[in-house]
C-alpha cells in the first residue's frame, strides 16, 4: 500500500513538470508572437481605435440612444432649495 502512494505521487509530479513545461513552452511562443509584431504598423491602427473611441466618449453617446433630451426632463426641487 505505501508503495502506492509513492508512484501516486510520482505521477503527481511528473504531470506537474510536465504541466509546468507545457505553460514554459506557451509562454515562449506568445513571447516570440510579441517580438515578431510590426510595431508601427500597430502604432497607427491604436492611435486610430484610441481616436474613435475619444470621439464617442467626447460625444457621451454610445450607439443609438431612446432616452429623451435633457432639455425635457423634469427638474423637482429638493427641500434644501424651497427652504432658500
């Protein structure tokens, strides 16, 4: 029974080298991916994307809005303010 245990954890931790090898090797790639980008190319495509979405926050509309204009909208005076 003891030497169960022992190959049981063997196998434990040769599938976590094997794991920890598996993510080494991934991270490697992704790494490589990163080194191989063309940077200006990508540089401009950001700065484009960034612009856009500046332009939309800029406008505070996102997509097609149904809310009515503020201009509409009901002011109720607060407890403070009839007090004045």
């Amino acid at each position: 029974m003891a030497k169960t245990t022992k190959t049981s954890k063997e196998n434990l931790e040769e599938r976590g080298v094997k794991a920890l090898e598996s993510i080494g090797k991934s991270i490697g790639e992704i790494n490589d991916w990163l080194y191989d980008l063309d940077a200006d190319m990508w540089q401009e495509r950001l700065e484009w994307y960034l612009n856009e979405f500046y332009q939309i926050a800029k406008s505070k509309t996102v997509g097609t809005s149904n809310r009515p204009s503020r201009d509409v909208e009901r002011i109720e005076n607060t407890k403070e303010e009839d007090k004045s």
